[in-house]
C-alpha cells in the first residue's frame, strides 16, 4: 500500500492529462480520468472511500493508453500505479470466460496446440457461420471473441535460428508473441525474411512464452513475474544485438521488465530496421497505393517509437501515406480491453473507422497485433474492404528478393 500512496502523492492534480484521456473525452466524468482515477486511489488507501468495487469499477475503465504518462509534468508513474492498485484485489476478482481463455491460450503451449486446431475445425467446417448466425458465442459471453478471429491459415514450423541471406551485420533474437504465434503467421515470417534480408541472423528461442500484459494490467503480477523470468532466461544469449519485436503490445511490456540488461535490448522492429540504418528503397518493388497509419498507443506513449513504422514504409516507390489524426489517442483494444469493456472499446473504434472510411487507403497498418485484430473486426462489420496488416509485412510483400 506504500508503494500505493507514494506514487499518488507525486501527481499535483494540474489536470493537464485531461484533454488526452480517451475515457474523460468520451464521458467528460473526472472520474474517468488520469486525476480522478489518482484522486480516487487516494481515498481509497486513507480509508476516506469505502466502497472498493466502485471506485475499482473507475480504475478498470482506464485503458492504461498511457497518454496522459506523455504530458504529466510531475511523471507520475501512471501505469505503474494502476497496476499495482489492480494487484491489490486480483484475488476477489473474477475473470470472464474471454479473459481466462485468451489467458490460458497465451502461455500454454498445449492450450495453444488445442486452439490451432479447434479454430481449424470452426472456420473450415461451416462451425464458425452456424454459430454467428444462432448467436450461441453470445451467450457463452464469446462474442466479442469470435468477431476479432481471422481467417484461418495453416501453420509452419519455425527454426530457432535463421541466417543473414546479406552481409551479416549481427544476430537479433525475435519476441514472436502469444497472439502472434497462433493468429498472425504472415508477420512472423515477413519479420524473418526482412530481417535476415537485411543483414541479420534471427533467433527464435523455442522456451519463450507469453509477455505477461495480460496478467499484470488485470491484477496477477505474481503471473505476470513469472512469464518475464522465463522469457529473460530465452533470451540470455549475450551475442543478441537487441530483441526484436513485432507487438506494440508485448514491445512495452518486455521493455518493463524488472532486468536492465534484457528491457534495454528490446526494440520494435520498424525503429530497429531505421536506427540501423536499413535502406531497402532500391530492393522495394513500387506500390501505387494509399495507405492509413495506425500508430499504437503502446508504440507511442510506452515505446516512443512512433516514427520507425513511418521512415520504414516511406522506402516503398509511388507509396501514399496517410496518418490517422493525432486526436485519435487510443483504438479501444488495450489488450483484453475489447473483451472486458466492448462498449467503450467500440465508440473509441468508431473514431479509427471513421478516420480510415475518409481515406482511399487500400491498407491500413499497426504495428500491434491486438489494434489490427480490433479494427479488422470493425473495417468487417462495416463492409469496408481494407486489409489490415504490420508495416513489416508490406515491406516483405514489396521485398524483391525471394
């Protein structure tokens, strides 16, 4: 509780988090906001507010988009408090049968295993039509789920080692991720074929596992501690020049980890491929499209590392790029966000939809797992035909090596 009050009493109330809070914008409710959600945990931990679970109710909306992190004055430590004040009731809190499934397949590899067939079995077999048009996923409380499921593709086996097919520059391990393994193959191998593309040797540790975001932001620290020992120990090798990530999501989370010499190596890979100095415009094939920038709050207000998916894509010939306005702070998908809070998640969206519907994009691009699944959803709902992908994957489409 210490750890509580100190970094609440850092915050001077200026109210300057407020305009960038995506929850106070939609409701104009103090205590939806940065502040108010500070000023809440105040009086809760000097025993001035009683009722915890309606004050928890106020710091459980909060997406943790870490905005507010960006223009606080006093760097209140923000996300670091919501969490721990999270960690404070994990055990009185029950999850709902979304989170504990997507928590059980993010770091279980037999869970894992078990839903790369099942979601085999429900989208070849017309399972998956049957059950939208009964509307039996509702029911169960997996609606909001099933809406986010790509289409299946069948998987490959990686190699834990891949090697520079140019002058090698180095070795980069690379944080595949618990969603990325199981729903997003077609980034993981653009990531493997850029990479080592341009220069670099990709290790792939078998042992690493689920980043622990998912544990921490909803309260299980003790979980979330221990998935970052396991991948701190995958990646020991000390030859690995950094660690490349393909999520926003997981980027900031590994870079959170409580051991310097792992946190301080981790990059998303964008920024990774331009702050080595990586020039691809002479290998890139000419696209002559439109394309909508999706940037992350992860990415943005956790990694800082909002311009590597930009400079990355300006290397594409006959490309237009166009970014989605700055007062879009948050896509609602912040992780089981989307589960959890669907109708907040859902007028947040509505903002990136509308942003996007405005462009003649052909694609639009994120560089988080968790956004690209959330809007892809919504570009679907709509009937608007945008595909949605990481920047690294239009890269390594436009790569003319094979």
């Amino acid at each position: 509780m210490n750890n509580l009050v100190a970094d609440a009493d850092i915050c001077v109330k200026c109210g300057l988090c407020l305009p960038t809070c995506p929850t106070y914008t939609k409701t104009q409710n103090e205590n939806e906001s940065p502040r108010g959600r500070i000023a809440l945990i105040q009086a809760y931990t000097s025993g001035e507010l009683t009722d915890s679970k309606a004050v928890r109710a106020h710091i459980d909306n909060c997406l943790l988009c870490r905005e507010c992190e960006r223009v606080c004055p006093a760097v209140v430590p923000y996300s670091r408090l919501i969490d721990n004040f999270r960690s404070q009731f994990y055990e009185e809190t029950k999850p709902s049968l979304a989170l504990s499934v997507l928590k059980k397949v993010a770091y279980n590899k037999t869970a894992q295993r078990f839903a790369q067939s099942s979601l085999k079995l429900y989208q070849t077999t017309g399972l998956q039509k049957i059950a939208r048009s009964l509307k039996l996923l509702n029911l169960l409380g997996l609606g909001k789920m099933d809406r986010l499921l790509p289409t299946y593709t069948e998987p490959t086996t990686l190699a834990e080692q891949y090697s520079a097919t140019a002058d090698c520059k180095g070795t980069v391990g690379l944080f595949i991720g618990c969603m990325g393994s199981l729903l997003d193959h077609e980034t993981i191998h653009a990531a493997i074929k850029v990479l080592t593309a341009t220069g670099f040797n990709v290790a792939i540790p078998a042992q690493q596992t689920c980043c622990g975001a998912l544990d921490l932001h909803s309260g299980d620290k003790a979980t979330a501690d221990q998935l970052a020992s396991i991948n701190t120990q995958a990646f020991t090798n000390p030859s690995l020049m950094a660690i490349v990530t393909i999520a926003s999501g997981c980027g900031s989370q590994l870079q959170d980890y409580a051991y310097p010499e792992f946190a301080h190596k981790v990059m998303d890979i964008s920024q990774f491929l331009m702050q080595a100095n990586v020039n691809l415009s002479a290998q890139l094939k000419p696209l002559a499209e439109s394309v909508c920038l999706h940037t992350p709050c992860s990415l943005k207000n956790a990694m800082r590392a909002e311009q590597g998916a930009l400079q990355l894509l300006q290397q594409i010939p006959q490309l237009s790029i166009t970014k989605l306005p700055n007062t879009i702070v948050c896509c609602g998908s912040a992780g089981s966000y989307m589960l959890e809070h669907s109708a907040m998640a859902e007028v947040l969206l509505a903002d990136v939809l509308n942003a996007a519907e405005s462009t003649p994009a052909r694609y639009l691009v994120s560089s988080n797992i968790g956004c690209a699944l959330h809007i892809q959803a919504g570009l679907q709902e709509r009937g608007m035909r945008m595909e949605v992908l990481h920047p690294i994957v239009l890269i390594a489409r436009q790569l003319a090596q094979a």
